[in-house]
C-alpha cells in the first residue's frame, strides 16, 4: 500500500502544482487514499521530496531525482555561497558557514551523494559531518573545496 501510494504521490506532484501538505492530502484522498497530514509528511521525506520556486512567486514539491541538474545547481550555489571553511578533526569534517545557513549547506551536502558521510548535525553556523575514515575524511575535503572552486 505504502508503495502504491508513494507512486500516487510523485504522480501527483508531477501533474499539479502542489505546494502544500494539505493539498497533497485532499488530492490523494480523492485518488482514494486515506491519509493523514502526519502520513503526507513521512510519505515526503521518504521520497525525498523538496520545494522548487515556480513562477508567480510560489513553490511546489518535486521529487529530487526529477528537479534534475537545475536542483543539483541550487545545491551546488547554495554549498559554494554558504561555505566559509572547511576543517577536520580525525574522521569528522567540520564545515563552518555563514550565520544561519548551516541547515541549507547541509540539505546541499546530503543532495550531493557523499558516500563517505554517515551523518551530519547542522547548528546556525557549523556542521559536524561523521565520516567513515581518516582517509575519507581528507579525500571529501579536497573535493568540497574543489567544488568551492568551481
């Protein structure tokens, strides 16, 4: 059931502009799938859904693995303006950024398929990224800040 609906979820969006919680939950519930508020937002973050601006100044949900290279842009500019240093302590990367734009570097991070990450915890101003080896830790470094480069 859980699946069927996730499909009827990125058939949704896809097809409407929907750029809320409570719109995705009367739309699904029209297609004849009960659900909650508390589902649609368990359902979105298991899909990995995010907001995309559209015109007329409004967002709408799309899947990130549909929003295609324009996303991995926005991520990427976001990572590049937000970043101030980056630093390492053993296997732990420290990223410092601007105020209050730890969580979105951190969302970039986590878009970017760093396989060597096993989890990061955003404050206002820092980041502390657990990776899996020393060597892995040095390795995405040199890549982050090559990415800053770009």
């Amino acid at each position: 059931m859980k699946a069927k609906r996730h499909a009827k979820i990125l058939e949704i969006i896809r097809k409407y502009d929907v750029d809320t919680q409570e719109e995705l939950c009367v739309r699904l519930n029209e297609a004849g799938y009960k659900v909650t508020q508390a589902t649609v937002s368990r359902d979105i973050r298991e899909l990995k859904l995010t907001k995309v601006a559209i015109k007329g100044g409004k967002q709408k949900y799309t899947s990130l693995y549909d929003a295609g290279t324009d996303l991995e842009e926005k991520y990427s500019r976001v990572f590049k303006d937000g970043v101030i240093s980056l630093d390492m302590a053993q296997n732990i990367l420290v990223i410092k950024t601007v105020s209050g734009m730890a969580m979105a570097v951190a969302v970039a991070l986590d878009a970017m398929d760093c396989n060597e990450i096993v989890g990061s915890i955003a404050g206002d101003d820092t980041i502390m990224c657990a990776v899996r080896t020393v060597e892995d830790t040095a390795a995405l470094m040199q890549r982050l800040r090559a990415l800053q480069r770009e």
